[in-house]
C-alpha cells in the first residue's frame, strides 16, 4: 500500500529534474458565461510539438464538465407527463452534468512562446421539457432527451519558462460559445 504513495511524489521529481523538451503539456481550467449558461471545469492534455510539413503545431484534447445541476429545473417537479392537455410551456432546460470532447490547434505567434489557437468539438447535455399546470399550477417534466451541443471558439497559450531547472507553465485564454470564458493554468515537461 505504501508503495502507490512513493510512485506519485517520485514521478513528480522525476518530471520537475529532466531535462526540459516542452513537447508535453496538461493543464487545468476554470470558466463560465457561455450559452451552457453554467460554470464549467476543463482538463486538457496536449503537445507544442506536432509537425506537418515543416511548421510545428500545438495540438490537444480537451474534456469540458459542465455542471448544471438542478438548478435549472423548478422545484417540486413530478417526474412524470402532465395528466392533461391544458399547459404552459416553460421549454428546455438543462439539467445534470454536460460533458464533451473538445480539439484545439494552434500556431506559435505574435510572441515567443505564445499559440494562437483554434477549438472545436462538442458536449452531450441532458434537456427536460418542462411544463406548467394551468388549472393546478404544479410543474412537470414532460420529456427528457440528450443533444450534442457544437462547441467553437479561439484561444491563447502561453508557455512561460519559471525556473532554469524545471518545466515551464502553461497559462491559456479560451472563448468558445458554449463554455464561454475559460483560463487554465498547466505545467508543460
């Protein structure tokens, strides 16, 4: 059992003293204001090192959490179909956890560095359509389905180098539609 907890503080040197390459990079991130309307926490693995043709790509995949909750839905909704036809329609909401898979690829410019990139992917969100009782005021959830949510937007990285002797940082800017606002913060070996 004790050896399990030597592996991890000892991978952790191990990539803090090599020799610094940078092709290698994670990073985490935190967000919120996009059309998911909830915050979001992202993980994201990549490398500042892909070759096509004779120019060098950043590349990475990127797993969004969304986290709507229930939030969304009113409180004391039956989880069942109105018993009648005389309802209002309140719409879709959002409801749990939203995931995707998200692709970004960059190009270094405008500062040593600093990538300038593209995203693109989409999130899986589970969607209640909620209706009102006119005549008993209750609320109900009328239909539950899943969409595909396409996500599209534009980044900054950039990969400062702190300490001679360890591996650099990431630091990036991501604005897409459905997360909105996203900063991250990583470190690259």
């Amino acid at each position: 059992m004790k050896r399990k907890w030597i592996f991890l503080p000892a991978a952790i040197i191990f990539f803090m003293m090599s020799s610094p390459s940078y092709a290698l990079y994670y990073s985490f991130g935190y967000g919120g204001s996009g059309s998911a309307d909830a915050n979001n926490f992202t993980m994201e693995i990549g490398s500042t090192d892909i070759r096509i043709g004779e120019k060098t790509y950043l590349g990475s995949i990127s797993i969004p959490f969304i986290n709507h909750g229930d939030s969304n839905i009113p409180s004391g909704t039956i989880d069942s179909k109105s018993p009648h036809n005389n309802n209002k329609s309140l719409g879709l909401r959002d409801e749990g956890m939203e995931i995707g898979i998200l692709g970004k690829i960059g190009r270094p410019m405008l500062y040593p560095k600093t990538y300038v990139n593209l995203i693109c992917g989409f999130t899986r969100t589970n969607n209640v359509k909620i209706v009102r009782s006119n005549p008993t005021g209750n609320y109900y959830a009328q239909s539950t389905d899943s969409n595909l949510e396409p996500v599209i937007g534009a980044g900054v990285s950039y990969f400062p180098e702190l300490f001679e002797w360890g591996p650099a940082m990431i630091l990036s800017l991501d604005i897409d539609n459905r997360r909105g606002i996203t900063t991250s913060i990583g470190w690259c070996w």
